[in-house]
C-alpha cells in the first residue's frame, strides 16, 4: 500500500512511495506527531538521481524488517534536497561537523523537541561491512541509546547546536564603504588589505582548480571561473625564499578545459555533462547529468574561449551539450528540466537499473555498428579496446585535441543511431519513471529516468551558460533557447508577487530561496549583456534588465538580513533550527556571491550608488571569512573583484559584438545609439566617465588600464 509520499509531487518523495516504511514529508504535522510520540526523527535526504538514494531505497528502504523497526520505534521523514535546499543545508553542515565528511543519501537522527541530529550518515548497508555496522544495528543502537542513554545524546545535541550557531553567525558589520570613499583616513591600507584578499583569493582558486592527480575528479568549476580571473594578473611571482613561481592560472583552466571537452566525464556520443569522474585521469563517470553542471560548464567554457582558449574541442562539447539541453532537457514550455539519472534498465525484464549502461559500448557493438575503417580511427582518437576500461565495457575518452575528422563523426552518428533509434535532430521524449523507461516504444537503449521538473536557480545557471556562448560564438539559436526559459520563469513561476522554486507539469510550488533569486538576476542581467549584440531590440533589451531590477527589489524585500547583512537562504524558517547565509561555493555558486555581484553590476548599469551601498554592506558581512579562509568562498572573491575594478562600458551597437568577444571580467556594456559620431566608447566607474576613446583600441586599453589597477 502507497504512503503519504504516493502525492507529492517530488519524483524522489514518489520514488519512495512503495516503501514499508511509514514515511512522512517535512511538515509541521510530522515533526507534532515525534514530539507527541517522543519519538527521535529519522531524517533522510536525497534527490531523484543520485546513484546511492537509490541503491539504499531498493534495500534498506524496501526491507520488512527495517521498516517494522523504523515505524515502531523512529518517526521517518525524507526530503527533496532539491526542492528544500536550506534543510539540506543546515543538516549537511551538521554531518560534516560530527563525521568530517558529507554526501547523499544523507541520513541523520534528530531530537524531537530541538531538531538538532545526534548522530548521522550517508549510505547504511544491510550488512555488516569493513567495520562498519549495518543499517539495523544502527537502529537498534541508537534507539537503545535514546531510551537509555539520553544525557549522552543531549551533550551530543548541545554540541552540534553550538557549532551550528557559530557558523551561521558573523561579527558586527564592519564599515566597508569605508575602503572605497575618497575621504576615508584608512583608505590606502584598506585597500591595500582588499586588493591582497583578492590576489590570495585567485591565486587560492587556480591550485584548488588545478590537476592533483587524485580521485575521485569534479569540475570545481565555481573555483575555476574565478581562476580565470587571474589571467591579466598572470602567474603569481616567487616569495622572498625564492620558491618557483605559483601555477599559471591560464594554464590550469585551459587544462581544466581539456579535462571536461576530451575526458569520459562528457558525453562524446550524446553532448551533455556527467556529475565528475571516478578516477583521477577523466575516465570513467559518475554516469548522473546536473542541469547546474552543465550550465557552468558552457560558462566557463564561454568565459575561457573569450579569454584566448579557442580549442576546438572546447566549441565542440559546447554544441553538443546545447544540442543534447534541446532534444533531451527542453520542455516544450520552454524551461529545462533538472537532472537525469546514471542507472537504466538493460531490459524491460530488469528488476534493477545498472550504472551507466545506456552510455557505455562493447568490443562487440562496437563492431557490429562501425565498418573496419570507422573502427580503426575512433580507436585512433578515443580510448576504446576489446578489453574496455569500465567493467568490460568502453566509456569513449578523447585521446587528443582538434577537430573529428568525417569518419569518426559519422560512427559517432551510427553509436547515436544505436543508443537513441532515433536522428540527433529529433526531439527524444523523456521517461519520467522506471514504468515509462520500460514501456515507452524505443527501438534504441532504455534510458536513464529524466527528472522534468524546472528548479529556477539551475534554469537560471543554464541561461547565463547559453548566453555567453551565444554571445562569444555569435549563435542566435543558443540565445533563443536561453530567453525561452528565462521568459517562462518571469510568466510562469510569480505567485502572488513572489518568485517560486520549482514547477511540476506546469504548477509553481516552494517559495524561492536566496540561490534561486541571486542565479536567476545574474542570469538575467546576462540576456541583457547578450542580447545587446546578437537581439539589439531596445525593447528586448529592456525586458531583461527591468526584470532584473524588479526581482532585485523583491530579493531585498524578504531576504536580506538588516542585522548581519547578507541574504539569509529563505524566509520560510520555520523548524530550521539555524538561519543559514551561504558564502561557500560548492558544485554550485554560493547565493551571497553570486548575489553581491550583482548588485554592482546593476548599480554600474543603472549609475545608481544605492546598489554599491547594500553590496558594501554584504562584503562588510562576510571580510572576516574571505580574509581568512578565501578559499571556501571563490565566488565572493570574484565579487570583490567586481567591485574593486568595476567598469561601465558605454559603446555604439556595431561594436557590442567585439567587446563581448574580449575576456573583460568586472565590466558591463550599455548599448547606446547616441554617442559621438567619432567615440569608439566611454569608460566609466566610481560614478564618472573618462574622456570619450577615439578608437576601439584606445577603448582597450582605458578597460584594461582599469581591470590591471
């Protein structure tokens, strides 16, 4: 029989549905029923395609015996980390401190009067495995403790909330306006100060983005989007003990970009981003496609090929990511859904899904589909062999850089033909759960489930992805399928007067958090940067801008923090034991830094001081952390980048095409039809504009001049 989970509209929550186990959604209602029964929580966090949420719901969660012991003596509830991002938060930081390391599926107990966990994991097996207890002794245990031992937990509790507390708290604001007002008596050693916070911050973000050599392999692409900034900089120079000189910061993320564009952790057949790899050579994937990853990789990518990267490999994985985002990952509404799974069914008679396999290729179909010629050279190009490197089977990995020749991007075709039954130009209709994955009518592979629901940060990470490659590539089509989302939040994810997280078959639910609202004004504000060459309409171009305006207001409204400045992750706090403020980057920017470029950005666009005020204030919150530890938080080193070199650059429309292919971190373009006739452009930052440039070099070199200082 289902449980309460059967009506949610969460795949993850349904996938659970048929479980014994008595599982309830986070509610008030749950969390009444534990503290009326005096019963601890059982929390358990997870998402639709994580490989282990779902290796643990098919053992553990669909065992008897665990669920008759669970529902005696626990009150279960399980959460979409992706739909509650600040619970996952708050209870991942929680993990981390009590067992120095995190993941999903994420599984801890809490007290039912505080909510604070006692005791927590990831995956619990059924058995007894290298020292490590199985799932039941764990129940078992930890309930006897709550009878017996509570004193003990209650420290345990006292701990954690303690910690908890003092990382979401921040010391008094500091004056930071004070580092850029001219008439400040510090001002010479703030800045100094803010300038040594940025050099360490990038040059930090270059070694953690550089290859180490070890396993398992993630794109770290916040990190690597904030090296890239380090460019004009170039390698930091010897200390005083006369050490070699720090990695080359173009160096590291053009190898980080031949790491994604030739490793196995993209999808040479089908485009498209895998989660990270397993080993440390790019080889063989975690099989699972993120929306957000493959939003950042076409940034980043974007970012580089303006920056001087101009690899063909990397213009290639560009294409074939958009090309799978609009066959796969479009709906027909226009927004892009979340994610796809890493297992799938290998026949319709399968009880169980297998990792990877609608990716990956024997000797022998290999063979079969390819003629001896078009076998010779995709051996030649990518690493592929009888014996194979992924449990006998072949995930392709680029041996070499350069464009494919025809042969091998024509048995690219005959593998694409194979896996799908279908042309690269056809719309592949998505399996929306395992019943549709095996009985959809598909004469290729059965595919990996595809989460359809639209989360707006992760649709807002995609739009600000297309539209830098649309702009540096020159391709209208990357920017039409990039305002076709964009448009679609703005119509469709407002509920009375306040953005929503999610849309499931087309209904909005969850209000908006922080992330959410801090992506999606960047990824507006980056339509309108985009559409300046490539959609000049003056009314298109407004549309974006004012858009962002209006959402930036209402961000401001109910989120940001008058007490710590900052923006707290939501307004919704009810049972969050802590009220979080996210500065550290992990697989996806942190909102605070994403959030305090912004609002210089619109304050350089809209030459309006008051955005520079609160972005002031948001720095001022988070210096002591940015001082100390810059290498927790690259993408708010990137916004005291901005707002130390900030610049407004007002050019002619016949122009707007080459400031866009130019790598100019920190600045802004404004479009204008009625600058002189013999100006190339105007540079303008701390509220004034320099003298008019004659030429577009002249321009060049006052933005450069700028960005250098």
């Amino acid at each position: 029989m289902p449980n309460r989970l059967a009506q949610s509209a969460s795949l993850y929550l349904r996938k659970h549905a048929e479980n014994p186990i008595d599982w309830w959604p986070w509610c008030d209602e749950a969390i009444a029923t534990a503290r009326q029964d005096n019963k601890p929580i059982f929390l358990s966090i997870g998402y639709s395609s994580c490989h282990w949420c779902t290796v643990m719901e098919g053992e553990a969660f669909s065992d008897p015996e665990v669920a008759a012991f669970l529902n005696a003596n626990f009150l279960p509830i399980k959460v979409d980390r992706e739909e509650r991002p600040d619970i996952d938060s708050v209870y991942m930081q929680a993990l981390q401190l009590m067992t120095g390391q995190g993941g999903w599926p994420l599984n801890t107990f809490l007290m039912p009067d505080s909510l604070v966990p006692f005791y927590g994991g990831t995956y619990f097996g059924m058995q007894p495995l290298y020292g490590r207890p199985s799932f039941m002794q764990v129940l078992s245990r930890l309930r006897q403790m709550f009878d017996t031992e509570l004193e003990k937990l209650r420290q345990v509790e006292t701990d954690v909330k303690a910690a908890l507390e003092r990382g979401a708290d921040s010391p008094p604001i500091a004056d930071f306006k004070a580092d850029f007002s001219s008439d400040a008596a510090d001002t010479e050693d703030s800045d100094r100060q803010n300038h040594d916070t940025l050099q360490r911050g990038l040059a930090i973000a270059a070694k953690i983005a550089a290859p180490h050599g070890r396993a398992p392999s993630f794109p770290s692409l916040p990190y690597a989007l904030t090296a890239l900034r380090g460019v004009r900089f170039g390698p930091e120079e010897p200390d005083d003990s006369g050490e070699e000189r720090e990695v080359d910061p173009y160096r590291v993320c053009n190898q980080r970009a031949i790491d994604l564009c030739l490793g196995g952790i993209y999808d040479h057949v089908g485009g498209g981003f895998h989660r990270y790899t397993v080993d440390a050579t790019w080889t063989v994937p975690h099989f699972e496609k993120m929306l957000y990853d493959n939003g950042l990789a076409l940034e980043f990518l974007a970012e580089l090929w303006r920056a001087g990267g101009r690899e063909p490999a990397f213009e290639t994985a560009i294409a074939g990511t958009v090309e799978w985002l609009r066959r796969e990952m479009t709906d027909p509404a226009g927004f892009f859904y979340a994610a796809q799974d890493a297992d799938n069914f290998v026949t319709p008679a399968d009880a169980e899904p297998e990792e990877g396999a609608f990716y990956v290729w024997t000797w022998d179909e290999l063979k079969t589909a390819l003629n001896p010629e078009e076998l010779a050279e995709l051996q030649r190009r990518f690493t592929i062999s009888p014996e194979g490197n992924f449990e006998g089977s072949n995930v392709l990995q680029r041996r070499d850089a350069g464009h494919l020749c025809a042969s091998v991007r024509t048995a690219l075709d005959k593998l694409f033909a194979l896996r799908y039954g279908q042309s690269r130009n056809d719309r592949y209709e998505p399996a929306r759960n395992n019943r549709e994955a095996k009985t959809q009518p598909r004469s290729g592979r059965i595919p990996p489930v595809t989460d359809t629901k639209a989360i707006v940060a992760w649709n807002a990470l995609t739009i600000s992805g297309l539209a830098k490659a649309a702009a540096v590539l020159h391709q209208l089509p990357y920017l039409t399928l990039a305002r076709g989302a964009a448009d679609f939040i703005l119509e469709a994810q407002q509920v009375d007067g306040r953005l929503h997280r999610v849309n499931y078959d087309g209904q909005p639910a969850v209000l908006a958090q922080s992330e959410d609202y801090a992506l999606f004004i960047k990824a507006l504000i980056d339509l309108h940067q985009a559409c300046q060459s490539l959609a000049p309409s003056d009314a298109i171009v407004k549309i974006y801008l004012d858009a962002a305006i209006a959402l930036q207001a209402e961000f401001d409204a109910h989120l940001w923090d008058d007490d710590r400045g900052g923006y707290d992750n939501t307004d919704d706090r009810r049972n969050l034991i802590v009220c979080e403020r996210s500065i550290q980057d992990n697989a996806t920017p942190a909102p605070n830094g994403i959030a305090i470029a912004n609002l210089i950005r619109l304050g350089a666009l809209c030459d309006n001081p008051a955005y520079f005020d609160r972005a002031d204030l948001a720095l001022a919150a988070f210096a002591p952390l940015m001082r100390e530890t810059p290498q927790a938080c690259p993408s708010a080193i990137a916004a005291l980048d901005d707002r130390l070199h900030y610049t407004h650059v007002q050019i002619p429309p016949h122009w707007a095409s080459e400031y866009l292919d130019r790598y100019f971190p920190s600045t802004a373009v404004s479009v204008r039809f009625d600058l002189p006739k013999d100006a190339a452009g105007i540079v303008c930052y701390d509220l004034t504009c320099r003298e008019p440039a004659s030429s577009f070099d002249r321009l060049f070199e006052q933005i450069q001049a700028r960005l250098d200082r």
